[in-house]
C-alpha cells in the first residue's frame, strides 16, 4: 500500500460527506400533515400561538359535543373537522405534536372517530372522540382539538385544547364552551344516578320511572297533602317564595314501617316534577355524595332521592368508620348547598330512632319528618280495590277480612292478592290466560295461611307485618 493512499480515503470521505450534507439540505423537508392546515387556517406560523387546555370529565362527553355542536350552529360559526388518528392507541395526543416533525411522524390525518353514548330511552349520541376541529367565528380562527379517554391509557377523562392568535380569543371561546355545556346538559330534567365504570371514572345511568297517579298512593288522611305541600306547592311557588327571602332549598325525611310506601310516594312525587333532574342513591351509590349533590347544584331545581338513610346515618356509636364517613359527607353537602339552591332532599328510613340527631334537629338539613303509617281500615279498603283490579272479588264478608289485616303493610295487601290470585288460577289449570280469575274467600284465607302463618315471622317481617295472626 501506498503511502498516498491514507490521504486519499480522508479527503474522499470528507467529499462524501459534504456531498450527502448537501442533497439533505436540498431534499424536501416532509411536514407534519396537519401543519400546513393549521398555517393556511391562521396565515401564520402556529407554532407562534397561544394553546390552553382544559381536562373534562369522562361523564361529560355527551355535553362537550353537544355544546360544540350547538356553538358551530349559531350565525357567525363555521368548521371543518379533521380526523386525527395517533400511531398508538394509548398515546395520548396534544396539540403540540401536531406542530412538530417528531409529533407528527406519530399523529395522522385519518376519519374522524366518534363513540356511540347510550342516553335515555334507548338514545344514543354519537359523540366526537379524536378530532380537530379549524373554527371561524366571524372573522377570528380558531382550532379547537378534541381527545376523549382511551381504553388502554390511565387518563379517564376528556383533553380539550384550543390554540388562537390572541390568549384572550382562546379564553373566551373556552368560557363560551363551558356556558353551552351547561345550557346543553343531557341529563337535565332526567331520573339518574351516578356509579363508576371499570376504570372507576364517574358513570351517569339514566332511569326510566313507571307513571304513578295520585290515587295510587294510598296513605292516611292528611299524609300524602302534606307530602304534596312540602314538594309540588313549594316548587310551583319557589319563586315568589325566594323574592319573599324564603330559603327554597329544603329535606324532608318520609319515615314509617317497610311496605307502607314511601319509596313509591317519593317516586310519585319526582313524577310530578317534571322540570326537575331527579338523582336516586341507593347502595354502593352512597359512596358519591359528593359528586351527586356537585351535579345537583349545576342542574338545579333538583331532586335528591336517598333511599334508607338509616345504612349511613345511623347514631355515631352504632357504626363502623366507612359509615361514619358517609355520615359527615351527607351533613356536609347538605350544610354546603346555599339556601337558595332549589335542591329539594327526600329521605326514606324504616328506623328514624337510629338516625343521628345531627341530621334530623337542625333546619336546613332536614325541615319536615313525616310519618308514613301502617294503612288504616279505609286505607286497607281502598288497597284491595287497587291491588284486586283484574280479578273478581267474590267476598261473603269482605269487611270482617279487612278488619282481620289490620296492622299490615300495603305490600302485605298486595301479595295476599297475588297469592290468592295463584291459589285460584292453580284450581282450573284447563282455563285460557284471558279467563277471568274469580277469588273467593277460600283463596284468601289459604293466601293468608301461608303468607302470615307458615311463613313464618321473617315472611310477615319481609312484608310489613307488625301483628300476629
């Protein structure tokens, strides 16, 4: 080898080198796909811009669309979305990485993805879940993008990002954002309640209640007026009652023996209220008070419905330390609702003498505790015509057998009517479906021998018993 030949490699490596830096300072530089659509949106650099972010809760996605599609449907507002599909189905997506070179190589622009939301009555709202939305309003740009949560990523709830020439524009398209999720909410005036899902992130449930009339609640004289009164009047009246500097927001504990109907009464009454949202805790349901009665505030004129009290309210000394907790969480946001929240709290219990006197003596906790009795004799008449309609009561002494269930519950009427039912039905096992049932006295008492004898105390218990036969 020669001794020139070292030389020569160097100088030929250098040329290379300053040949390959050239044809990659002359090569096409290969833009991220959506900054060009943000350049031409803004006509300017967007990596000069502003971006504020916002995290929403997962629950809340039915209501972020529809805000943004009642938004983009006022006079002045045009769009055109973008789909943005990551390159992993748990990255999370950022405006930012829409921008840059290394964001971009992992981001596309793809079809836009929605997620199908169940809503009431079998409804569903196909909402945007990643999507970039180019925005006028009137002469302002605005980009607006939208990450809801993934299956396989930790973050439960929604990204929101707004980038705009000026911060200030930003803030108020955000603040207009948070107004029309508000006015837009999905759940106003609906029956639900809250649980968490599978990633324990907030779930709302919708509920459809049966149609109850007046005179289907049976109750003693006087009860159900009062009832009436403290819930129907007052919400009908709330606003000459708040310019009088009445406070409106109000609890009514409904207690009694179980069976008599208080859960039926209370449902009875969010009936009524149709412009209400109305929230049923019952259960597991306890452990979100916080976040039920947050949303009670922002949907108001509510209804909270807090089925057996007694399970988290019982006196202090009785309870282990997971309900003593729920306890002073119930106090709490009941002390935290302002006077004039038209919140209106319903409380059921079968036991009031256990409840802590902390939620039953101070006013504005619990205003009004009416009892609901076992039925009376005209009461117990009025619950075998209701719970007897469809069969044919053929009674020799319909009166002394009236007289003879005193001390039991409405439900204990109404499964000696089912049971009798079944006893007669049992008889003709040749008779068609629509062949009348005829009961006779034989049948209830074979309905009432089984119901409040051979079925022992626990039976009568179950079933708002309070006497022996």
């Amino acid at each position: 080898m020669s001794e020139q030949e070292p030389t020569n490699t160097k100088q030929f490596l250098t040329t290379f080198k300053d040949f390959m830096d050239q044809a990659i300072a002359q090569a096409p530089v290969e833009e991220p796909p959506f900054l060009p659509h943000l350049r031409n949106h803004f006509n300017t650099d967007p990596h000069t811009l502003p971006i504020l972010s916002e995290q929403i809760e997962k629950s809340e996605h039915p209501n972020l669309h529809s805000a943004i599609i009642y938004l983009l449907s006022l006079d002045g507002w045009s769009s055109t979305l973008l789909g943005v599909v990551p390159a992993h189905e748990y990255m999370g997506v950022k405006m930012a990485h829409l921008l840059n070179k290394e964001g971009g190589s992992q981001v596309f622009e793809g079809p836009v993805e929605y997620i199908n939301i169940p809503l009431d009555e079998g409804r569903v709202l196909a909402c945007v879940q990643s999507g970039l939305y180019l925005i006028h309003h009137g002469e302002q740009p605005l980009a607006l993008l939208v990450r809801g949560p993934r299956e396989m990523s930790s973050r439960s709830g929604l990204d929101v990002e707004v980038m705009a020439l000026e911060r200030a524009h930003a803030e108020k398209f955000l603040a207009e954002l948070r107004t029309a999720i508000r006015q837009q909410n999905v759940y106003r005036s609906h029956v639900i309640s809250l649980t968490l899902d599978e990633y324990h992130a907030i779930k709302v449930n919708f509920h459809h209640l049966s149609p109850i009339s007046r005179k289907d609640i049976i109750l003693s004289q006087g009860v159900l007026e009062r009832i009436e009164r403290q819930t129907i009047s007052f919400a009908r009246l709330r606003d000459r009652l708040k310019n009088a500097g009445r406070h409106i927001k109000r609890g009514m504990l409904l207690y009694g023996p179980p069976g008599t109907g208080k859960t039926l009464t209370a449902m009875y009454i969010a009936g009524q209220m149709a412009d209400r949202t109305v929230f049923l805790i019952t259960g597991r349901t306890v452990g979100l008070l916080e976040q039920t009665c947050k949303l009670a505030r922002l949907l108001q004129p509510a209804t909270v419905i807090l089925e057996d009290v007694d399970l988290i309210a019982e006196e202090r000394t009785r309870q282990a330390s997971g309900c003593t907790v729920l306890l002073f969480e119930l106090l709490n946001q009941m002390d935290g609702i302002s006077e004039d929240a038209d919140i209106l709290f319903i409380l059921t219990t079968n036991r009031p003498e256990l409840l802590e006197s902390a939620l039953v003596a101070r006013p504005g906790r619990i205003d009004q505790a009416i009892e609901v009795p076992l039925p009376d004799y005209t009461c117990r008449q009025r619950l075998f015509d209701l719970y007897g309609q469809g069969l044919t009561l053929q009674l020799t002494n319909r009166e002394q057998l009236i007289e003879r269930t005193e001390g039991v519950s409405a439900t204990f009427i109404r499964e000696l009517l089912r049971k009798a039912a079944l006893f007669a039905a049992d008889e003709n096992l040749t008779a068609s479906a629509t062949d009348e049932l005829i009961i006779e006295d034989r049948h209830l008492e074979d309905a009432l021998r089984e119901l409040a004898l051979e079925g022992g105390e626990l039976t009568k218990r179950l079933l708002g018993a309070s006497r022996a036969f």
